[in-house]
C-alpha cells in the first residue's frame, strides 16, 4: 500500500503560503472523530486559519493535522484527520488546492487509543451532531 499524497501536498501548500507572505487556511469537514470547537462549525465544515500567528505546534503528519489555537482566548488542542480536510488556501489571494473528502475509519487498535485520549480530555471533542460528508470542491472566500 503506498502513502496518500494529501498530506506532503497539504505540507507543500503551507509551505507556499508562508513563502508568498500569505496566510494558511484549511476547510475541514467535521465529525466525532475531528476535535475542534463547535460553536465554530457550520453545517458540518469549519475553515481554520493555520499560520503561524493563529496556530503553535502545527504538524502535519500522514496521517493528522494537529495545532494548539485561541478561540475568545481560550487555548484548544486542534485534531483533523487529513482526509477531512478539503481544502487549503491562502486568505489573502484565494490560491489554493481542494482535495476529495476522505472519511477517517479508525481500526480497532487506534479507536481504543482515541477513546482513551478522549475520556482525558471531553470538553475539546465537538459537540455537535455529526454530518454527512459532502462530495466535490466548494468555492470559499
């Protein structure tokens, strides 16, 4: 099985952005397995700005995307599976790349660790009901 090119083209565009003197967005699709704060998700979606006045500790692995982020000042710890993520694009010029919703199934080992790092920390997990995933490019300005 080879490695999904989402997250090194995920990297790329960040890269972009903060070479262009641009600032890093993502549009992520929302469900139990995505942590953010709710009260900023609109129907099913939120849009997140990842530059690095807005975020710390930003990594994109293979897998996640993981930050730490204020929202009315109070710190958040930010987990989006890649495949949520459906767009990247800079605030300032709209450039950017849209990718296929890729729905996160975990398997058996790493829906145990999740349950876990949720029963240590609830009050981050979304409190909204999920939504089902919408296929396709959505215009965002």
């Amino acid at each position: 099985m080879t490695t999904s090119t989402k997250p090194y083209f995920l990297r790329a565009m960040y890269e972009w952005c903060l070479d262009n003197n641009q600032t890093p967005h993502i549009l992520a699709w929302v469900n139990e397995h995505t942590r953010v704060p709710g009260q900023y998700v609109k129907d099913g979606q939120i849009v997140l700005n990842i530059g690095p006045v807005a975020s710390s500790n930003l990594t994109i692995d293979n897998d996640w995307v993981h930050f730490a982020a204020r929202f009315s000042g109070v710190s958040h710890d930010i987990w989006i599976p890649v495949g949520h993520v459906v767009h990247i694009f800079a605030r300032e010029s709209g450039e950017g790349l849209g990718f296929e919703l890729e729905e996160y199934r975990p398997d058996e080992q790493t829906a145990t660790a999740q349950s876990e790092l949720a029963d240590t920390d609830e009050k981050a997990a979304v409190q909204s009901e999920p939504a089902s995933p919408k296929k396709g490019l959505k215009l965002v300005k």
